[in-house]
C-alpha cells in the first residue's frame, strides 16, 4: 500500500495524474483552476475532487464532473455524498445513463439511509423509467424523513395520476400547496383538472399561476383555452396574442386564432395565423384543414383544394378536409 501511494505521489510529481488538470490552463475557468491548483497540492484528497466535480457540473460539463466525482470514490468509496453525485452526474445531459445512476443512488442510501436527496433522485428515477411502485416507495421514504417537503407530495400525485386515480393526486397536489403555497406545479395541476371538466375554478388556479410567473405561456394558454371553450373568444384571443409574443415557437394559440378569426368571419386574418402555424409546424394536418376552409370560404378553390390534399396525406383522417374535397370538386365540376 505504501509502495502505491510512493508511485501515486511521485506520478502526480510528473504531472501524469489521472485527473491532473493544470492551474494555468486558461482553457478552463478560474474556478477550475482554483480548485486544480489545491488538487495538485494534494492529490489524494478526495473532498477537493469532489469539489471540482461540481464546479464543472454547474458549468453543464458532465463528463469531466462524471470523471472528478469516480475519481473521488477511488479515494473513498464509501461516501454517501460522492456516490449520490455521482448518480445525478449519470442522469444530467444527452447520454443519461440510468443503470449506473441507479446503483450509485442505491449506495448512497445503503450508507446513509436517511439521505433524503438521494431517496428524492431515485423516486424520480423510476418515475421517468414508469416505475410506479419503487417510484412511490421511495417518495413515501422520502416524506416519512422531512413530511413538511413539499416535493414527495407532489410526485406521488403526479404518480397516482399517471396511475388513473383522479381523486388522489388531487389530495396531493392540494397536500403540496399546504407546505408550498406557491408551487406552480401543483397549482397548473389542479388547474388542468378542473378544466377538464369545465369547472370554473380552473379559472383561479391559471390566475394564480400567472401571478407566480407573469410569463407563463402555459397558464396563459390554458386560461385562453378554456375560455375560448366558454366562447368568451375576444379574452382568449387577447390571451394568445400574449402566448405569440411570448413564446414565438408556440403553434397551437396560432391555431386558436385562425379559428377565433374564421369564427367571425375574417377569413384573411385567419389564414394568416394559420400560415404562420404551418411554418411553424409543416405536419399540422389541422391546420392545413382549417386553413382550406378560409381559402373556400375566400372562394379560393385551388388554394382549398391543395389545402385539403396536404391535410388528408398527412392524416387520412381529416374527415373536414374529405368534407371540402367533395364540396370543391362538384364547385369545379359545374359548368
């Protein structure tokens, strides 16, 4: 053992250790560096690759924090700590790789049961993997150690949702808004469900999102939505001109204002909307539907015609669009 820390020490004195970065490398950042300079002073501390791990982590440089943070866990394989970063290192960015993380959680838990992070960071790992039933014993570990959080409360309704039992998530999201009256999840939650029975206090529950967040295009959308459903159309359509701006990416309150527009009868606003949904979403068979409708209306037969076309090799189910190929074909057939 001895022998192996000589040939370690004198491998960092080369500047060949397995995670030497060097302190003057501006190609890092000067917290990197600051911690590499402490790192290179010594070497076989773990806490300081640790550190270094999340540094780079907060820099969304997961690799090299994947590296640091095993590196650590040579040094000490037995840190709760080092084993749960670990695990969400392996979960961050594009090539998440859950089987490891997975583990690494699990040994985080095994040393330190009462890690509430970790018990946090698996549940939702099984909930992503659709995992219901470890997902929901781990958030009930989870509450059982810090019962005032509202974050277990709220991902065993998401669960008891994803699971059909309507009643139950509600309690929860309701639950959660008991230790986080302002948990704009929970809120859009309960918001939606209301919605979807057309109860009006789905009303409140967008308002109070938007206070939470002024720029929410969600809350305001479906407030919008479930006006527009209500036919109160010039308070849906001052909504989703608001959408537009703020989210200029957004297609479906384009869509709900050419057929807001179309509704009273200005055709031409209407498809200009819809063109801009089309840009926006090329295989939006709907819109192209709704778009030919405007262009018959507008006595634009071609226009409906390719219109229609597009629609229905999109989605043969257009059955609007089946309904307007018929009305243009015998159109173009009488003399």
């Amino acid at each position: 053992m001895l022998l192996s820390l000589l040939v370690f020490t004198q491998s960092c004195d080369k500047k060949t250790a397995p995670r030497y970065i060097s302190e003057t490398d501006t190609s890092y950042s000067i917290d990197i560096r600051n911690v590499s300079k402490k790192i290179n002073a010594n070497p076989l501390n773990p806490e300081l690759y640790y550190k270094r791990s999340n540094a780079f982590f907060f820099e969304d440089n997961f690799k090299q924090a994947t590296l640091d943070i095993e590196y650590a866990l040579q040094l000490d394989s037995v840190s709760p700590l080092y084993n749960f970063c670990r695990g969400k290192y392996l979960m961050a960015g594009d090539t998440a790789n859950a089987k490891e993380a997975e583990k690494s959680f699990l040994k985080a838990i095994k040393t330190d049961p009462k890690f509430f992070d970790a018990h946090l960071d698996l549940a939702k790992l099984y909930l992503a993997k659709q995992t219901y039933d470890k997902s929901q014993e781990e958030y009930i570990l989870a509450n059982k150690l810090d019962p005032s959080n509202p974050t277990p409360y709220f991902y065993l309704g998401i669960i008891a949702k994803e699971m059909g039992d309507t009643s139950k998530a509600m309690l929860l999201f309701e639950q959660t808004l008991v230790y986080d009256s302002k948990h704009y999840n929970a809120i859009m939650q309960l918001g939606n469900f209301y919605a979807e029975t057309h109860n009006r206090k789905a009303l409140l529950f967008f308002d109070r999102a938007m206070e939470i967040n002024e720029y929410s295009d969600e809350a305001m959308y479906a407030k919008g939505l479930f006006l527009q459903k209500d036919q109160q159309y010039k308070d849906a359509a001052a909504l989703y001109a608001t959408v537009a701006k703020v989210n200029p990416s957004h297609i479906f309150c384009r869509y709900n204002l050419g057929f807001i527009e179309g509704l009273f009868g200005n055709y031409q606003k209407a498809i200009t909307h819809l063109d801009e949904t089309i840009n926006l979403s090329p295989e939006y068979a709907d819109a192209y539907t709704l778009r030919g409708l405007m262009k018959e209306k507008l006595k634009n037969s071609t226009g409906a015609y390719n219109d229609y076309k597009n629609a229905l090799l999109l989605d043969e189910n257009q059955t609007k669009a089946k309904e307007g190929l018929k009305r243009i074909n015998i159109t173009i057939s009488m003399p």
